[in-house]
C-alpha cells in the first residue's frame, strides 16, 4: 500500500463528498492536510514519506471587505515542494489549486499556468463559471487516459485564465462550451461582492485545455481541471483520470 498525501483549504468544497472521493482512488494510505496547518507540516517534512501528493488547496489568499490579500508560501514550504520535484517525484494539482500561490512565481511556471483574482501585470482577472455540461475530449494517449472513452459528459466549473500551451502536454480539451469573454464571470467583481458579473470585464479568448501535464517541471505534475463539487468527484472518468494521475506521478507506487 503506498501513502497518498493530500493538501486542501484555502477555497470551500463539501468536505464529506470529498473525503470519499480521496479514500475511493486507489490502494492509499491517505493522509489529508488542510491549512493553515498543511503549510506548517509540509514544512517540517510530511511529504518525505508520501509517495503520491495531490494538491486541492487555494493556499495564500485572504478574502475580507471586498477585497483580497495575497501572501507567499513560506521559505520552507516552498524548499519542501521544489525538493521533492527535484528528486523525481512528482504530484497531481486539482481544480482550484491552479489559483493557489499567487505570489510563487514557480509553481505557476510549473503548472503552466495561472487563475487570477484580480487584475495585474499578467493582464486582466481571470473568469469562472458554475455548472458547466460540457464533453471532455481525450486529446492523446497517456498513462492518465488509458481506458478512458475518447469523449466523457461533465458538469463541472470552467476557467478563463492563462494557460501556457507551450509549457504542456495536452491530455483532454473542454467541447461544446467556447472559452471566451461572453461565457464567463469576473472574479475581481466576484470578490468585490458582484457574482456572476462581467460589468467593465475584458478577457482575451482563452484555452480548453482542462487536463495536462507539465514540460516544465522537474518530476510528472499533471493538472485536472475537474473537481469544483461532489457530482464532479463521483464522475467515473473524472475518478478514473485522477486514480491514474496519481499512480503515473507517484511512479506507480499505488
């Protein structure tokens, strides 16, 4: 049996849907850490003896008064995560970790790309949208499609964000749902209190991409973009990619 680890917090989901998707992938010895205190304990080592890491964590924001806040990991968060990837061993990030860390420049070079809450530098925030049904078309063969079939209905929440193509493998592409600025709602405007608002929002069209993996990381890291409430975590194809994902990136250690 190997040791699964997961990190989460710092974004709400339904925790008791969760832990059974998390405990229903595989032969896993789950442990599962939720910040602040997975920050402190990744720390201080808790991944030296994880043989699979998944990351559904929103680490480094803070949300109060219409407003957020954004801080680094610490120092030896940071050294305990790029350690492990520079020994070869390597992780799956789900869903909303992709906003994660907005002020660790690496992690997103990592991923290969970046949710954003509010505008900056990088160009405008990023978009979301709820409830989206749409097909997951598998864009190739990989150790985290095998068996899958070539095209699987979701319904899940989709991001308007930017996605680095040339720093990824595609693995599947969002159909029958255009990534473009008329489809999504502003999370800038989200946070200042307005949902579902696209008032003074621009956003350049942006990728279907929603599973990869990284060329750019040292270890497999491949990102799901899967996994915003409980129908999502009992999808069988969406399970069936992510048990994969976790035993290609633990080096099948399941």
């Amino acid at each position: 049996m190997g040791s699964l680890l997961v990190l989460s917090g710092g974004h709400p989901y339904e925790e008791g849907p969760f832990d059974e998707l998390i405990h229903a992938l595989g032969n896993w010895d789950v442990t599962h850490l939720v910040h602040p205190e997975a920050e402190q304990k990744v720390a201080e080592g808790a991944l030296n003896l994880a043989d699979a890491l998944l990351f559904y964590d929103m680490g480094g924001y803070t949300f109060a008064d219409g407003a957020v806040g954004v801080q680094a990991p610490s120092q030896a968060f940071r050294k305990a995560i790029t350690q492990r990837f520079l020994s070869g061993k390597g992780a799956v990030a789900m869903h909303h970790a992709l906003a994660g860390w907005a002020d660790w420049p690496e992690w997103h070079e990592w991923l290969g790309g970046q949710f954003h809450y509010q505008p900056g530098k990088h160009g405008p925030d990023s978009g979301y949208r709820h409830d989206v049904a749409y097909d997951a078309r598998i864009v190739v063969s990989h150790p985290v499609t095998q068996g899958l079939p070539e095209s699987f209905s979701v319904a899940d929440e989709l991001y308007l964000c930017p996605i680095d193509e040339s720093a990824i493998t595609p693995l599947a592409r969002a159909e029958g749902f255009g990534f473009t600025r008329d489809n999504f709602y502003s999370a800038a405007n989200a946070v200042a209190g307005e949902m579902f608002s696209r008032d003074g929002w621009d956003h350049p069209q942006g990728s279907n991409c929603v599973a990869w993996e990284s060329r750019t990381c040292p270890a497999p890291l491949v990102y799901l973009q899967f996994g915003d409430w409980p129908d999502t975590y009992a999808n069988p194809h969406v399970r069936r990619m992510l048990a994969q994902a976790l035993e290609y990136t633990s080096g099948g250690n399941a």
